[in-house]
C-alpha cells in the first residue's frame, strides 16, 4: 500500500510568498502583452510603408506585358513580316516532377535531346530556367497537356518572313528578344516594336499568380510600316540575279530597281543569301547587303557623267569627231588603250563603242574641279542619304590632288569607287530631266523633286546615246527588252588584288550594267553588279546585261507600263567587247 504524500508538510508549500511578487509576475506578463500590441499596431499602422515593401520584395512581380510588334508591308500590302504567338518555356527546377516517359515526350515536343532538359534542370537551386524559347502554339498546347510540374509558359511573340532569303537583306531580322538587328527591322525598331505595358501581381513560391494589385498599364501596339518595295519585282530580280551567279560561277551579285519617278526603291537583292528563320552558322559573306556596302571602281558606267558634262559645257556636241586612231593614247607616260581599235568616231560612237581614247581625249578638254563637282553632284564620294543602315560613301578624292593620268582614268570609272546602290541613283540625273532624286524605301506615290545636276537637253541627249551603247553595234546588246526601248551602259572593272590588278593569269573583275526603260519616258531605273565571274565570260554586257532585260520587262510589266515597242530589236552581231 501506497503511503500519502501531504504536500503541506513540504517546507517549501509552507512558507509564504509575498504579495507583492505575484503582483510583480502579473505586470510583467501585462507588460508583454502590451508591448506586443503596441508593436503590432506599429507594424500594422505606423510602419506599415517597410513592411508593405518587404513584402512586395518577397512576393509581388511586374509581369511585362509584350507589345505586338508592328507589320511590314510591300507597297501592296503583302507581308513582309509579322509576329505570331509564340510561348516560351521555362522551368523551376527543385518543383520538375515528371518521369522518364514524360521527359521524352518533351524533348520530342521540343527537338531537344533528352539530355540538355535534364542538364537545365539538374541545378535545384535556381529558381528560373529557360528550356526553350519562341515555340509554335501548337507545340505548345501539347506541353500543356502533359501536366508536369513545374514546366511553365510565358507569352511572347516571333517573326515570321513569307518572303524568306528573297527580301531578307531588305527587312532583316529580330532577335529573340524581338528587338530589330538588320535592315528595316532596325532601322525602323522604335516604330514597330511600340512600348510594353506592365501589371502587378501578386505571386506564390510556385510562381504561380495569386491576384492583381495596383493599376494595369496596357501595351501600346506597334506601328504597322509600308515599304516601297514591291514583293514581285523583289522575288523575280532575286531569282534571276541567282541564277546568273551560279551560271557564270560568280562570287557574289546585287541588284537594285528604283522608281525613275518617285525615287522609291522597289527591289534591292543580293545573292549568297540567307533564310531569316534559319540564322545557325551565318557568314559575313550571307549577311552583308552588298549592293550598300560593298563599293567598287565603277569603270565605264562613269563615262555617261564624262561625256555629259562636256556636252552640258558645250566643248562637243553629239556629232563631234573624236579620233582615237590608234587605239590608245598616252598621259604623262601612262598609256590608256581601248579593247580593240575604234578609228575615228563621233562622241555619240564613243559612247556606243565604249571607248577609254575617246572619253580621256573630251575629259582631258576640262579642268579637274569641273568633274568633281558634277561628280560630287551625282552623289557619288557621299554616304547616300536612305534610312538604312551600312550605306558607305565610296571615296571621291579632291580634285586637287588629281594628276593629269588620274583625272583620265577618272573619266572612265577609275580611281574613284562607288556602290551600286550609288550608280543606280547617280543615273536618275539621266532618267528625271537631269535631276538627282531622293531615294526611299518608304511607300511614297509622289513624284520626287530633285537637284537639278544637268539640263534636260543634256540629260535627253545621254538617254540616246544610252539607247545605242544597248542597241546593235554596243556594248550592252543584251539587255534589249521585248516590248520596251532601254538605255544603259555596261562596264567591266579590274579588281584590285593587294596594291595592283594582278595579271592576265589571275585578274579578277566585276561586271555591272546600269539603265532605264522606257528610253523616251523612263519609269524605272536598274542596276545589276556580277562579282567574279569565272566561268569564262566577264565582260558586263555578258553577265549583268541579261539580268537587266529579264528584270526590267518583268517590272514593267508589274507596273502596268504599257510596251513602246513592237518587237525585240535584233541584234546584229555580238556584243562589242569593252574597253576597261
């Protein structure tokens, strides 16, 4: 049995506590709580700013709200890019919970090894990661499907080019944050990519969205924008300008067709090209918009300036005799030759026969700042004034400084350089009544107003002699056109190799034809540059030439120009070898 404790007998239940100390631990215990009222009303009324803040750090987000980049059109309203949805997706890896089956099926979804989505997730201290971005909606909504946690989705939105390589050196391209890298998409970022818009929210450790908070401030859309460009004409010049690059085993080509009316440029190609939604591995040889860039000493494309300015001084008249027996002709002992002996021509014959002799003895009638300044007029030794970007100058030098043999070489496209967007633009002093138009690659039905460079007489007089440097017995035969009277002058320039021109063994050289059609009226104005052709023509009005006539009636005939001739003129004989 038990025995009964007596808790009274313990002499420490038997002594008497002081009042005054119960009291004393009932305050305390009053105290704290005060204390801890007084802190939360701190908190939850006077303070309330921190920690509102602190909280907001913690949980609260701004969500971008991705603005809808504007359209480009052709100056017929075709698409030349758009932005199309295109979710993204990413991942908190320390919440991924899915299978092996569930992995493959991913990776399937998303053309990705199996392997590179586990390396993403396999550091579970990140709170992000990208698995993949930009995929189609479709692809999307299947991913969806699979349910995994801890795989999410975030909107954006991707370009897409229905005119692919064709116009790609035109509009360029985005990159992934849909910000424009090349051509108009760049020159032209500001306007078509708009301004976001932004919402605050409040989200929970998962990410996931729990409410709104404060105002939503919506996305401003981007502005549509209306090219010059014509999306036929881009995709025939394109095609062509291809094909006679791998015909004659050429290096690279460019073409460019301006509006001899409004100035505006309705094709600008260049071939190697590339697709704009295929970008892995692209060369500065694909990228570059050659027919801006590259600039090149245009040979006897110059000698229309040459012999206009003579004819606008009154020095020669079209009729004029110019012997150029024997064929060549020397400067302070520098000996300047044609291809082949022209005998005694007249200056309309000088420019049909391309001859070097003919067009040094006119040049050789002037004072050096007389060609400069009509040059410089022209535009050429000037950054061409077109919102795009990598337009050069090409190099002009001071007339000053030209020494008898370098004002010679001048005068048939030596010594000076030029890009071809710059000769296509220098020939509307011929095609616009001897004004030199603005250019724009902006829609724009207004007819230009340009600087008045020579007169109309001058400038008529040029467009015949054009018409016969492309007729029978000239060097540009082949771009006559069925159907339509063309003007035009070919030209074949020696490429630099090092410091000289190298020999007859490994000479390299460019071809280019520039013209205008109707020769009466002109409506259009193409250029066309063959870079290194090697496979045994090289001559321009071999190579470019053909390029020119296939683009030209096909632009006519886009624009709605009705023919002003007939026929095809016959050609005669073959095409008159160039002098260089």
């Amino acid at each position: 049995m038990s025995r009964s404790v007596r808790y009274t007998s313990s002499p420490l239940l038997a002594s008497r506590t002081p009042v005054w100390r119960s009291k004393f631990v009932v305050g305390v215990i009053a105290l704290g709580f005060v204390g801890l009222a007084a802190r939360a009303a701190y908190i939850q009324v006077v303070a309330n700013d921190f920690f509102q803040r602190q909280g907001e750090v913690r949980f609260a987000r701004t969500l971008d709200l991705p603005a809808n980049r504007g359209r480009i059109l052709d100056r017929n309203g075709l698409i030349l890019a758009s932005s199309v949805p295109a979710p993204s997706i990413w991942a908190i890896p320390e919440d991924v919970e899915m299978d092996k089956t569930q992995l493959q099926r991913l990776a399937k979804l998303l053309d990705m090894p199996a392997a590179d989505i586990s390396r993403k997730l396999a550091n579970e201290d990140k709170t992000f990661v990208w698995i993949k971005r930009q995929v189609d909606a479709a692809v999307a909504k299947q991913i969806a499907e699979l349910n995994i946690k801890g795989i999410y989705q975030r909107k954006e939105y991707k370009r897409e080019y229905p005119e692919g390589e064709s116009a790609v050196h035109v509009v360029g391209f985005t990159n992934v944050e849909d910000n424009g890298q090349e051509g108009v998409e760049l020159t032209f970022n500001k306007e078509l990519a708009g301004r976001s818009g932004s919402r605050r929210v409040i989200k929970d450790r998962l990410g996931r969205v729990v409410e709104d908070v404060g105002d939503q401030t919506p996305p401003l859309e981007g502005k549509d924008l209306q090219l010059s460009i014509d999306s036929k004409v881009q995709f025939f010049a394109y095609q062509k300008l291809r094909e006679s690059v791998l015909e004659h085993k050429a290096k690279a080509g460019s073409v460019v067709v301006l509006d001899a009316v409004t100035g505006e440029v309705l094709a600008l190609a260049n071939y190697p090209s590339y697709n704009p939604d295929k970008r892995r591995n692209l060369s500065g040889e694909q990228l570059r918009n050659r027919a801006l860039t590259d600039t090149f000493e245009p040979g006897s494309v110059m000698k229309p300036f040459t012999i206009g300015l003579a004819l606008e001084t009154k020095r020669v008249t079209p009729q004029t005799i110019i012997d150029t027996t024997p064929g060549r002709i020397t400067i302070t002992g520098s000996t300047i030759s044609d291809s082949h002996p022209n005998g005694v021509l007249t200056v309309e014959g000088v420019m049909q026969k391309s001859s070097n002799v003919g067009t040094t003895k006119i040049a050789m009638q002037m004072e050096p700042r007389e060609m400069w300044d009509l040059f410089t007029q022209a535009g050429f030794g000037q950054k061409p004034q077109i919102a795009f970007p990598g337009a050069v100058s090409g190099r002009l030098r001071p007339y000053k400084t030209w020494r008898p043999i370098e004002q010679a070489t001048m005068s048939y496209g030596y010594g000076l350089s030029a890009s071809l967007f710059q000769m296509v633009r220098s020939y509307t002093v011929f095609s616009h009544d001897g004004q030199l138009i603005p250019v724009t690659l902006t829609k724009n039905s207004e007819p230009a107003v340009g600087v008045q460079v020579l007169s109309p007489r001058t400038a008529s007089q040029i467009r015949k002699m054009l018409q016969m440097a492309a007729g029978p017995g000239g060097t540009g035969q082949k771009a006559q056109t069925m159907g339509y009277s063309v003007g035009g002058k070919s030209g074949t320039a020696y490429k630099l190799i090092g410091k000289n021109y190298g020999t007859d063994k490994n000479r390299k050289y460019r071809g280019w034809f520039v013209g205008m059609a109707p020769i009466d009226n002109p409506r259009i104005v193409v250029g066309v540059m063959i870079d290194e052709p090697s496979a045994g023509k090289h001559y321009g009005g071999e190579v470019a030439a053909p390029v020119f006539s296939e683009t030209v009636q096909q632009t006519l005939r886009i624009m709605g120009v009705q023919p002003d001739m007939a026929v095809r003129p016959q050609i005669v004989a073959d095409a008159v070898e160039e002098s260089f």
